[in-house]
C-alpha cells in the first residue's frame, strides 16, 4: 500500500516539517510507513509530492486512520482519494492539500 501526499510548502524544510507531524500523527493510530520519494509538485507552485510505503504488519490499522485525515473519501477501483478540492470533503491535517491510497 502506498500514500501519495500532495503538500502546501514553500521549500523542502517545510515539506519535512510536516512531513515529521504527519509521522507523530500515523503512529498515534500504528500506522508505520517508509518515505520513498520527496520532490517538488510540477503542476502547481508551493507545493510539494511526498510518496510513501505503508509497512505490511500496520495495514490493518490504515482505515481508522484515514478517517481522521479527511471526512470523505472517493473510491476507485485501486485507489482512494481525498482533496480539497472535492465537494463536502475536510481535510483534517494542516497543508495537506490532497492524498492518494493505492490499494
């Protein structure tokens, strides 16, 4: 399972600021992941794209999860997907502009 997280920063230090308040935030539901990609969002300014790999052994623990990240998610046959940008939807997290959940 992999996240990717589509960020509101100005630089790099930001984007791995929030990037420590989202670990401190995914281990308060057991959740354990690996970072493996952080770079610069093309399509838009301020923002950056950080991918990450959810541990097997936590899978279980992702639901309760996303349901304190936003208060609606749309589902795809392989993915999940919450924005902002989407009617009704409330992202929880602070700069979190949109997150994908590839099943």
């Amino acid at each position: 399972m992999q996240f990717s997280l589509f960020i509101e920063a100005i630089n790099l230090e930001e984007t791995k600021k929030f990037l420590e308040d989202f670990y401190k935030f995914a281990v308060k539901y057991g959740v354990s992941y690996s970072v493996t990609n952080i770079e610069k969002y093309w399509k838009i300014d301020e923002m950056y794209t950080i991918s990450l790999e959810v541990d097997k052994s936590t899978r279980k623990n992702v639901k309760t999860m996303l349901s304190n990240i936003a208060s609606k998610w749309e589902e795809y046959p392989d993915d999940l997907l919450a924005s902002k940008t989407m009617e009704d939807c409330e992202i929880y997290i602070p700069n979190l502009y949109m997150i994908v959940v590839y099943i």
